[in-house]
C-alpha cells in the first residue's frame, strides 16, 4: 500500500495580487479624499478673469481674489507731469560771441576802409560795392543811402565808438536771447540754471536784464543810440543804420541747451517710482452701480495676468495645508482609536460626514458668496459632521472631524475673512455632538437640530456683538436658526445610508433592536418564553457590566437580546422553558451525543434566524460567540459515565461535545459569554430560600474563571482589571435580582441583636 499523506486544514488565503489590493485600495481612497477635498476648499479652482469693459455700469460687487499692488496711472502720470514742468532747463552763456561781434564790425569796418580806398573804384560804384559786400560777407542788407552814411563815417572814431559802446552795453552789461519768454517763465518758477561754457558770465542774467534778439533788440538799440549819437549828420538814418547792423550780425550770448535739459529730464523722470494702490484679499474693487474707471481696469488687467501664477501658489499651499490635517486625523486615529483600522470602509466613514458639508458649504458660497457671503457662512452645516461623527463614531472622533471641516471650509470661504464662520461652525458642530451624546431614538436628532438653531441664533448675535457693539444684525440670528434645520434634513436621510452602505449599526439602531416590539424577539417570547426571560436577565448583567468597564452597553445588551434566538427551534429541549415532567425527560430518551447535537444546534437556527429578520452582523456575531468552543459539561460528563459503564471500545472525544466557536472576538461578546453562563448557573444553584452574599460571589467568581482557565477569553481584549470589575457588576446585579433572599453574615446579624 502506498503511503497516505495527511495535509493539515488551512485557512482560504486570497492570491498574492489580491492581498496586494487590500493593502492599496484604502491608500487609494485616502488620496481620492484628498483630492476632492482640496478641489472643493480651493478658491484657486473658481478663479476666473474677470471681463469688464471701461466705462461699464457694474451690476455687482467685484471682490479681489487676493492681494494685488496696482499702478495708480492717473497719479503716476501726476508725478510725471510734475517733473515734466520742473525739470532744470540748462542755459549756456557763450563768451565766445562778444569777440565774434566785434571781430564782424571790425572787419565792416575794415571793407569799408578798403573800398574807400581803392581808386580803380570809382566815387558813385564804392558804395554799390559796400552793400555788395555786406549782403556776401555779414549778411547785412541795406540802402545805398546807409552805405554812404557808413563810407561817410568809417574813419570817425566817434562813430566807431558809438559801435562798440553798443556792444559793450548789450553783451556786458546785458546779454543777448532768442525766446525770453522761456526764460522768464522758468525763472518764475525756478527751474532754470545759466552755465558758462568757458568762462563765467559778467552779470548774473535775468529777465529783466537780458533783451530778446528777435522782439527787444530793434526798440533797445534805437533807444540807447538816440542818447549816444552825436556826429553830424540826419540822426534818424544813423540810428537806423547803426540798429539794422546789429540786428543783422547780432547772436545770442544766452541760449536754452535742449540736450542737456533733455537728459535731466529724463534722468527725473526715470526717478520716478510708479504709485501703486493696494487691494487687500477680500476687499471690494468696484462696488455694484459703479462704472470701471482706469485704475479698475489696470486692477482687471493686473489680476487677470497674475491669476495663474496665484491659483498655482494658492493650490499648493492649500494642498500642503489639507495634507498636515490628514496627518492630524490619522496620527489621532492611531493612537486614540486603533480599534478603527485604516481600510477602505473606514476611510470612506470618517471622511463622508466632511465632505457632504464641505459640499453643500461650497455650494452655498458659490450660490451667496458674491452677493451674500454671510448668508453662505452662516449656513455652513458643521453641525452635519457633529451629528453624523458622533452617532456613527464616536464624541472624541466627532470633535476632531468638526475641528476638521470648520477649518477646511474657512479656507474655501476665504480663511482670513472666515474666522468668525469658522468659530460659529465649531459651536454648532459642539452643540450637536453634546446633544446626541446620548441619543436614543431618531427623533433625537430633531431635538438636537432645535437646540442646534436655538445655539446657532445667539452665537450669531454674540459674535456680531463682539465684532461692532453699535450693531446687531437679526436677520443673521434667523440663518442661524435656518442651519439648524437644515442640519437635521441632511442627518435624518443620510443616517440610515450610512448604516446600510457601511453596515454600521448605530446607537439608534441598537435601542430599536432592542425595542419589545421586534418581530424577532416577539416571536422568541412566544415561542421559547423561558429562553426569553433568560435572555433579559442575561441582558441585565451585561448590560451593568458594560457600562462599568467602557463598553457599549447597548451592543452588549442587543447581543444578550439575541443570543439565543435559535432555541425556539425546539425549545422544550432547553430547561428553561421545560416546563411539565414530560418536558423535563425528553433527553432520557436521546443519547448524550444526540442531546449534544441539539444543544448545538440552536447556535445555526439562530444565525438563520439573524439572516432571515436580516439581524446587523455584528448581533449575529452574538449567537455563535456567546458559547465560543465551551464543553457542554452535562451531556459529556454522561457519555464519558455510559463509556465507562459500557463495553465499548468508542472513546469519548472532548472536541464532540464543544461548541462550533468563535471564541468571543469583542469585549461585548465576552462580556455577554459571561454574563450567560453565570445567570444559567446563578438560576440553578441558587435555589435556596435565603442566599448567602458569598454564594453570590463564588458562583460568579467560579464561573469567569471556568471560562478564563478554558481560555475561551483569549481573542478579546478584556484585562484582568476588567474581569474583576465585571464580577462586581454580577455581584450587585444579582444581590439586586435576589435581594429578598440574601442572608446577612452571622457577625452582622450578632451586631444587630447587640444594638437592639
């Protein structure tokens, strides 16, 4: 024969890949939350440019989506203008121009010498050739009467003294300019300067002092040469000879130097820092009804070129700000909640409440936020989170989602204009969790949304009064009292998909399971009323025992409820609903493997009975882990006595007559395990007309530590801290349930009597 191979039982393990996934996919939705939670509280997301024409009538307020520094042009320009009329105008006094004067009279002078005499020119021809000549040389044009008054004159020393005391009195003692006007205009207002190119100027010049070549200079001559002229002669022609000379090779000794006021200009006006008008975050740039002027269009235009730039900055800052919060909410998780393990389901639970307000917050203020922000602020549903967070979480986790969101929706809201929405979102969303902390039906969330609008309404006032005590806006008070009732239409519907997307059995669904009016235990009371009775006693224990030790009392007591419902599939076969003799000897008839089988089998009636009244898994969970993998002592004690007293070769096999299991896998599982087994031992050994209180005490200490020694407790979380606190809950429960039968200690009694 060949050899057989015994392979030892394993548990189903999914393939690698599979595995893998698990491990991934709550990575996965982790970033997806993340992702649309910073796609909603981005405000870079609804940036758009802004399109306005100049001189439009605006229809509503145009709010500046961040800081921005815009070139005030009309100002600007001011300052420009500025500089364009006080800008130094540069005047060059050329020293040069005297001695050129001079040297052309000397040389008319010296013409007219040579003409005078040259005798191949005849007497009428010289002073033809004298005015030929004046018109080539100096440009000078004038009559043949004026030559000859010249070629009269030229060897007078008197008359050429009268030229150059002209000269002298123009150019050292005055000076010479084209454009006085100019002059005069900026020597009113003090910005010109007279520079020397050479040597310095004899005089310091002004308007007064200076004569205009073009407009001065013929009225000055004739007055001055009148005073001076004296040789004989018809005076007038002399004047008007001696004037139209000078006024023909007369220069200008005092000239504007466009170049150089030119640079200075420049260089003033390349000083010059642009103005620039800021706009705060927030800040209203154009009011509705107003028109766009030029500094609203550069603002537009300003804005509209920087907005990619501020969307790329805003989301990543934003991001990093949404990522340390993650980091919060997990570190938390982790350490204060490690029983919440990070999958997928659990990820989605923590993160639905946030996102469901975070939306409905963000369509408020894309719905209010341009014409009424605080309308969309005061309608934030933080009290959704607190609602949700601490019916399907816990108080602790609810704080810190509220925390949570609060803060994230003040970033999409604008967070520095937002704190007072985001303090008010934080006493709603307190107000909600203290008002379900202790819920027990689902109209209690009609009472908390009341209380929260009630809340709602004088937080409002208060922060409205400690922002501006002169005013108080009511009509905010009235949103308040709106938002609480807005919570309660979001909670009411939301509740039951939470709990049957996530399988989640809230607080409120354990008081209706435990309602007496249950389908499920209706038809257990009828059907196994001792089984029934069993179970409320057995609900009793647990249920003082959970909440001494932290535990949810309501699922312990849910669990107890249900724990035996499969006893109603042949429930005479249970002592406690054998009620007549025939009853009590139904198990004479059957073998004790038979009997064992039966027993055992109301842990699968049971499971059915939870899937087809569709029982939450975790009370279904009650059924098979009560008993755990407990012996069913009695009917093993009997086979191992009928094997005994038998010839048979069978051996008795322990592992026949235990239960399928689970061992308890919560605290409320082993607690109920406990409390089962000491109310079945309690209703059988305490039958006695009195119970002393230490029989009290040594059933319930035998009992845990049979089911400790068993180790049907080692795949819980129960301490011994615990175990010893269970006891004394099963200790005065049951002094209680037996209290008209307790016997007093002797020594109590004997202090009695001697008081008496």
């Amino acid at each position: 024969m060949g050899k057989t191979t015994h392979k030892s039982k394993q548990l189903y393990r999914p393939p690698l890949k599979t595995q893998q996934l698990y491990k991934i996919t709550p990575w996965i939705i982790a970033f997806v939350v993340y992702v649309i939670i910073v796609r909603i509280v981005s405000p870079s997301f609804y940036l758009k440019p802004i399109h306005f024409e100049p001189g439009e009538l605006v229809i509503r307020n145009i709010e500046m989506p961040f800081d921005v520094d815009v070139i005030d042009r009309e100002a600007t320009d001011k300052l420009i203008n500025e500089v364009e009329t006080k800008f130094i105008r540069y005047y060059d006094y050329d020293s040069d121009v005297a001695p050129r004067v001079q040297k052309k009279i000397t040389q008319i002078f010296s013409t007219a010498k040579e003409i005078i005499g040259n005798e191949s020119i005849s007497e009428d021809d010289k002073t033809k050739v004298f005015k030929k000549e004046l018109i080539e040389k100096f440009g000078v044009n004038i009559s043949e009467d004026e030559g000859q008054i010249f070629l009269d004159n030229c060897l007078n020393t008197e008359f050429k003294n009268i030229f150059l005391t002209t000269m002298n009195d123009l150019f050292v003692e005055r000076g010479i300019i084209s454009g006085k006007d100019f002059f005069m205009t900026f020597e009113k207002m003090n910005v010109l300067t007279v520079k020397p190119k050479k040597i310095n100027p004899p005089i310091k010049f002004t308007s007064s002092i200076l004569i205009d070549r073009e407009t001065e200079l013929r009225d000055f001559l004739e007055k001055s040469l009148w005073q001076i002229v004296k040789i004989e002669g018809d005076k007038n022609k002399i004047i008007q000879l001696i004037s139209r000379i000078f006024i023909n090779i007369m220069e200008p000794n005092v000239a504007l130097n466009i170049e150089e006021s030119s640079l200075d200009k420049k260089k003033k006006i390349g000083e010059i820092k642009p103005v620039f008008k800021h706009f705060n975050k927030g800040a209203i740039l154009i009011s509705k009804g107003e028109r766009i002027t030029p500094l609203h269009s550069h603002a537009i235009l300003t804005i509209n070129n920087k907005i990619l730039y501020f969307k790329a900055i805003m989301l990543i800052g934003i991001s990093i700000f949404v990522l340390i919060i993650f980091i919060m909410v997990a570190f938390y998780i982790h350490k204060f909640r490690p029983d919440l393990k990070f999958t997928t389901a659990n990820v989605t639970l923590v993160s639905l409440p946030i996102l469901l307000s975070l939306f409905v917050g963000r369509v408020l203020t894309l719905y209010f936020g341009e014409t009424n922000p605080e309308i969309a602020g005061f309608l934030f549903p933080a009290g959704v989170i607190g609602m949700l967070g601490v019916i399907l979480l816990d108080a602790r986790l609810a704080f810190l989602l509220v925390i949570w969101g609060t803060l994230l929706f003040g970033i999409s809201f604008n967070f520095s204009y937002a704190f007072r929405y985001v303090l008010y979102g934080m006493i709603g969303g307190f107000v909600a969790i203290g008002a379900l902390y202790t819920i027990k039906e689902r109209k209690d969330i009609i009472m908390a949304g009341l209380k929260l609008a009630l809340v709602n309404a004088v937080a409002i006032l208060v922060i409205d009064f400690v922002e501006d005590p002169s005013k108080l806006h009511i009509n905010y008070a009235a949103w308040g009292i709106v938002n609480g009732l807005v919570c309660i239409c979001i909670s009411i519907p939301a509740l039951p998909f939470f709990e049957n997307f996530f399988n989640i059995v809230t607080d409120i669904r354990l008081l209706e399971l435990t309602g007496i009016h249950q389908p499920l235990l209706t038809m257990f009371e009828e059907k196994s009323p001792g089984s029934y009775q069993h179970s409320l006693n057995v609900a009793k224990l647990a249920d003082a025992a959970s909440v001494a030790i932290g535990a949810r009392y309501l699922l312990a007591r849910a669990g107890a409820y249900y724990h035996d419902v499969g006893k109603m599939f042949k429930s005479k076969y249970f002592s406690e609903n054998q009620v007549t003799p025939d009853d009590k000897k139904l198990h004479s008839k059957l073998s004790p493997h038979m009997s064992t089988l039966i027993v055992k089998n109301h842990i699968k009636e049971g499971l059915e009975f939870a899937r087809k009244f569709k029982l939450p898994q975790i009370i279904a969970d009650f059924i098979p882990q009560h008993h755990g993998t407990s012996i069913i002592k009695y009917f093993y004690y009997e086979a191992r006595q009928n094997f005994e007293n038998s010839d048979s070769t069978d051996p008795v096999r322990e592992e026949d007559f235990r239960y399928p299991g689970p061992k308890p896998q919560s605290v409320e599982a082993a607690i109920v395990m406990l409390a089962d087994a000491v109310e079945a031992t309690a209703t059988a050994k305490l039958s006695k007309p009195v119970i002393n209180e230490d029989d009290l005490r040594l059933v319930v200490r035998d009992t845990i530590s049979e089911k400790f020694d068993d180790e049907q407790l080692d795949e819980c979380h129960l301490t011994l801290h615990d175990l010893h606190t269970i006891s004394e809950s099963f200790v005065n429960t049951l002094r209680s349930r037996y209290h008209h039968r307790i016997d007093y200690p002797q020594f109590e009694q004997k202090l009695t009597k001697e008081r008496e």
